[in-house]
C-alpha cells in the first residue's frame, strides 16, 4: 500500500554511499513512512565516469536521477501522490534546492539543510574556491551558464507553489555559509503561492556538522517532525506531529 515516502540523496564530489546505521530512518519507518536514498551521477559507486556524469556541465544530470527516483517511488507503488517528502544535507542541500525549484509540484515538503543554494556566488565564502573543480566557476561563460541554469536561489519564481520548506543552517558554518539558507528562505518566503510554511533554523554556535549528541537528535527531531506533519505520517502510537 502507498505511503508517506521520505527521498534522499547526496550525488556529488564521487562520494560512495556506505551501509551504517542511522536511527533518523528507523524512526522514519517505525511510523509507517517508506525511505529511499536514491544513487544519483556525480557520486562515486560507479567509478569516476559515474562522477563525472554528475559534474561541472553533467550537474543536471544529477537533480534528473532524483526526479527520476521519485517518480518511480510513485509508480512502483510504495508512495503514496502528494506525500513525497526530500531532505538533504550540504551537497545534498542542493540537490533538494534544485529539486524544489525545477519540478515544486513532486513534492510535498522537503528539509534542506547547510546547503549551497546561490551557485553564482558559492565561490566568494567558506571553502567555495575548493569546489571549482566539481561544480565550475562563474568566471567561465560556458560554466557560469550552467551554474545559473539550476542555481536554485535564481530559479525561484514568483506566484509558484512551492512545498512546505524547513532550511536549516549553522551560524559557526565554514563550508557552507549560512548566506545561502538565509537568502534562499526570505526568496521563497516572497515568491511562494503555497499554503505551506517556509522556515529557517539557525543553529548558533555549531559549523558544518559537528556538534553534540543532544544537538544531533534536536536537528533530527525537529526536521522529521516538520517532514511528517506536512505528509501526515504519525509518530508510533501517538497522534500526527
């Protein structure tokens, strides 16, 4: 039977997808949800031509397989239509960002967190520089066309309707600078035609990722509780957060 789904991904820097446990999904699932994390062109399990296919000028390449994954959530049956919900993490930020401004309408809410969102500025804060080689510059004509053809912060458009949007970022944050959550919220604040909430969580006195185990599970309590209210998925025994 379809239910409320949860789709992840990273796909990005030929990073490889390893098996560990994570208790965010077990609560997930616990609750009735279904959860997916989807192998995407730009991460590393298939080799480096799989890198390369999701890079530089393949980065579309990448948001296409995750619209991809969703769609087929959907036909195989073990989604329910308008309960598909999408959160992601630094590079996976941005693929959430791309997915919620290229095709709003998959998805019903979606938690994107410490991310890159302003593709034409990435390289001016934090260890944006680094990352040339993976995204491009905006130096290049020819690579600053395709920055701005998914920069997410530039593909929001006025009187859309987008899905419900926690972004979450951290104040002490030296790889992703909270710039791009903060403009990304305040953009989509504006332009939104939605009914559902568009929040910003600021963490102070934290970076990039590490933090307290009390944090941890605050972060993650918090953007499932957020994820499930907006697809009604309720929590074991209780009523709908």
């Amino acid at each position: 039977m379809p239910r409320p789904a949860l789709l992840t991904g990273y796909g990005g820097f030929g990073q490889i997808m390893s098996p560990r446990y994570r208790p965010q999904v077990l609560a997930w699932v616990r609750a009735g949800g279904v959860f997916a994390w989807a192998g995407l062109r730009g991460g590393g399990e298939e080799g480096e031509e799989w890198h390369l296919a999701g890079s530089g000028t393949n980065k579309q390449n990448t948001f296409d397989d995750f619209a991809a994954a969703s769609d087929h959530l959907l036909a195989a049956g073990w989604a329910a239509p308008g309960r598909v919900a999408v959160m992601g993490s630094s590079n996976g930020g941005l693929l959430v960002g791309a997915a919620l401004t290229q095709e709003p309408e998959k998805y019903a809410a979606a938690v994107c967190r410490v991310p890159l969102l302003d593709m034409a500025r990435f390289e001016s804060s934090g260890l944006g520089p680094s990352w040339v080689p993976e995204y491009g510059s905006v130096r290049d004509p020819a690579q600053a066309r395709t920055l701005l053809s998914y920069s997410p912060y530039h593909r929001v458009t006025p009187g859309v309707s987008y899905p419900a949007v926690l972004l979450a970022a951290s104040d002490g944050d030296t790889r992703t600078d909270p710039l791009h959550a903060r403009k990304m919220c305040a953009a989509l604040q504006h332009a939104t035609s939605g009914a559902g909430p568009v929040l910003l969580r600021l963490e102070r006195g934290v970076g990039h990722g590490a933090r307290s185990v009390s944090r941890v599970v605050a972060l993650e309590a918090e953007c499932l509780a957020f994820l499930a209210g907006q697809v009604g998925l309720r929590a074991p025994g209780g009523a709908a957060p």
